[in-house]
C-alpha cells in the first residue's frame, strides 16, 4: 500500500476559480508560512527550492500547469471547477513511478488554500503563500 506523500496536493494549486486567477497561484507555497526562507529562493528569476528544503514543512512551486515538490514533478491533465471548490487531475512523478493523482481544492482566502484528497488514506492540508 502507498502512503500519502504530501507532494501530490500540488497538482490543486494550478485550477482557477471564478473568484481567483491560475496567475494567482503561480509561486512557492508552504503548509508553514514561517519556514518560507527556509524552503525558497529565486535563482535566475525563477522559484527553487533551497537545499534540504524537504527538512522543513512541506512546500510547492507553481508554475503555470507545471508544479514540484522537492520529490515530485506533476503536471494537470484536467480540472473541473464547482465555484469555491475544484476536483484536478495530475500526472505525477517521483523519478520511479508515473501515477495520475486526483485532488479537491477549496479557496479560503486570497493567500491561503485548503488541499484535500479521500482516497486510500485521506488528508486534508492547509496552505499559504510564500512572499517572494
């Protein structure tokens, strides 16, 4: 059985809602706002993680349809957008295994979003944007 990597909610962060814009999601986003210097740094105008970035909270880079973890790359093959909440469909990659991956997303604020899954193991992870 495969445990739950928090590094597959990324693929939530690249949906838009009527009341917030796919540009808006794009950055560095952490499940603790204040390990955001810890986990991100820009490097040649672009979002990276910083070196052993996984040692502190989970975190995510949006870019467009592309998003990372420290362990992952996904990319969004679908969404379905319900208002407030979105069901998204990714393609996601640990370097080993391709697997898609699907994920509800709820909105709860300009800079803040909540990711949830039901599946084999169910979660629920709050996340906040990282001042970049």
């Amino acid at each position: 059985m495969r445990t739950f990597n928090p590094l597959l909610t990324l693929v939530l962060l690249v949906t838009q809602s009527a009341s917030i814009q796919a540009a808006d999601l794009n950055g560095a986003w952490s499940i603790d706002a204040s390990a955001c210097g810890q986990m991100f740094a820009k490097e040649n105008n672009r979002l990276v993680f910083k070196k052993d970035a996984d040692l502190h909270a989970g975190g995510l880079i949006v870019q467009g349809r592309q998003i990372a973890g420290t362990l992952q790359k996904c990319t969004v093959k679908s969404l379905h957008d319900d208002g407030p909440n979105m069901r998204v469909t990714a393609s996601c990659s640990d370097g080993v295994a391709i697997s898609d991956v699907t994920f509800d997303v709820t909105f709860t604020g300009e800079n803040n979003i909540t990711l949830s899954s039901n599946g084999v193991v169910p979660m629920q992870m709050l996340y906040a944007r990282c001042p970049m």
